[in-house]
C-alpha cells in the first residue's frame, strides 16, 4: 500500500467512516457549515462569471479557464471544511452499510441543502446588489447564465431530460473529486484531485444544484442593474422568465435529483458495492 494516498479498498471503508460521522453534528452546526459551503461555490461561481465574459477565439479554451477557477470552490469546501450537499449525497456508503439510518442521512441533506441556499443566495445579493462590480459587462454575463439555466420549457421532454443527465454526469465527477481528495494525504495532492475532475464538469457543460444556488439568483438580481441588462442583449421576454418560480421550476427540483444519482448511487453506492461489501 503507498504511504502516499490510500488503495481504492482504504478509499471505500474511509468513505463508509466519513459518512457515519457526518451524523454526530447538530442541526445548527449543519446550516453554518452549509452556509459556508454554499458562500464558497458562490466565489467559484462568481469568478467564472468573470472569467467567462468576452469573447475568446478558441470556445473550448474559454470553457477551460472558466472550469479551472470553478476548481477554487471544491478546494474551499474541503480544505478548510464545510458542508457541501452535492458531496454528501455520497452517505448513502455509510447507509448500506448500516453505520448510519435513512433519517439521519435525510436529516443531514435537509440542513445542508438549506446552509448550502442560504449561503449561496447571500453571496449573489452581496456581489450583485452591493459591491457595484456587476452594472455592466459582468452583470450581463451573469444574466445570460442565468437566462440560459431557465429560458427552457421545463414542460418540454428534451430539456428536462438534458439537465437531468447532465446533473448526473456533474455529481459523478464531483463526488469523484471529493474522493481523489480524500485519498491524498497532503494539501497539494488534495487540490491537484480536485482540479481536474472540477475543471471538467464545468467545462463540460454540466449542471450543479449548489453552482446554480448562485448563478441563478444573481441573474435575477442582476435584472435591478440597468447596464447589466443592456450588456446582457436578452430580449425583456427572456428576462421575465427569470425569477425566482422557474429558479426551482425549470433548474434545481430536476439538477437536485440528478445530482442525489450521480454521487449517491453511480459513486458511492458502487464503490461501496465493489470495495466494501465484495472486496475481492
């Protein structure tokens, strides 16, 4: 075994661990942490908004850059430590395992989820609405983003069905990262796990429930900023399709569920399957 990051079979009996100890905090602690958590993909989220305004030759670079600063995010999370509910849907290892009950798992995602909103719709009002950074190019940027997340017929079969899939594939590589930083032992290799499989959800095209916590909320408080909206060129039709209904209507009830199967079962629930209860 190497002294340097655990085997795949540490990995999965550490992943069980992680999960059972996640039920001895308190509800009060939960939402804190989970506030934090939700802060952190805000300042991720807000830097790609940045690095993703203008115009680049090569599309594909472009999308590079904005994923490799989202990295920043799950970095902030698990270094410092926080709760994030995308990453804790990866409990469902501890669960079939027993070390934990379906409550106390349901009790920790409910706290999460709500720390993670809160967290994430405080930063977008604290950017958007009070620091002046956002009335012009960067606010329009952020009302493209935001419009693109919910302009789309929920209703309509191919869309709901696209973000559901890219909510899966998203969670998938996130909770992968999680776990390549879990396996490292020190600092360098935790953020070099992290970069990569971050730097490839985003520049995928995928969808995230705690990104979109942020991205939608300051497209909808970027529609108070009257240069941010003509920066943005959207028609005022697109713009009244922004609001706080089709924030959960046509985004996060459905990137949620793909988010819950992509670490829940395609991570957690597998490795614990192939590591855990048939390690040979």
């Amino acid at each position: 075994m190497s002294n340097l990051y655990l085997s795949p079979v540490q990995l999965a009996a550490r992943l069980v661990d992680w999960g059972a100890e996640k039920r001895q905090i308190s509800g009060g602690r939960l939402i804190v942490l989970g506030f934090l958590a939700g802060v952190y993909i805000g300042f991720a989220a807000h830097l790609a908004t940045v690095v993703g305004t203008g115009d680049f030759a090569w599309i594909g670079l472009q999308k590079f850059f904005v994923g490799a600063v989202f990295s920043v995010g799950l970095m902030l999370v698990v270094i410092p430590g926080s709760e994030l509910w995308t990453g804790n849907t990866m409990m469902t290892a501890a669960w079939l395992e027993q070390r934990l009950t379906l409550i106390d798992m349901l009790r920790n995602w409910s706290f999460v989820y709500l720390g993670n909103l809160l967290g994430s719709v405080f930063l977008a009002w604290l950017i958007v609405s009070q620091t002046g950074l956002m009335d012009g190019a960067f606010g329009g940027t952020a009302l493209q983003i935001a419009s693109n997340k919910v302009s789309e017929e929920f209703a309509t079969t191919s869309h709901a069905g696209a973000y559901f899939f890219r909510a899966i594939a998203c969670n998938w590589l996130v909770c992968l990262a999680v776990l390549l930083a879990m396996a490292a032992k020190d600092v360098t290799g935790k953020i070099l796990g992290i970069f990569f499989p971050i730097m490839a959800f985003v520049a995928a095209g995928f969808e995230h429930v705690v990104a979109n916590m942020y991205f939608i909320p300051a497209g909808i408080f970027a529609k108070a900023l009257p240069a941010a909206r003509a920066a943005s060129g959207l028609d005022p039709a697109l713009l009244a399709q922004l609001n706080w209904w089709t924030l959960w209507q046509t985004n996060l009830l459905v990137v949620t569920i793909g988010n819950l199967i992509g670490g829940g079962f395609f991570v957690a629930a597998l490795y614990w399957w192939l590591y855990v209860k048939n390690p040979k």
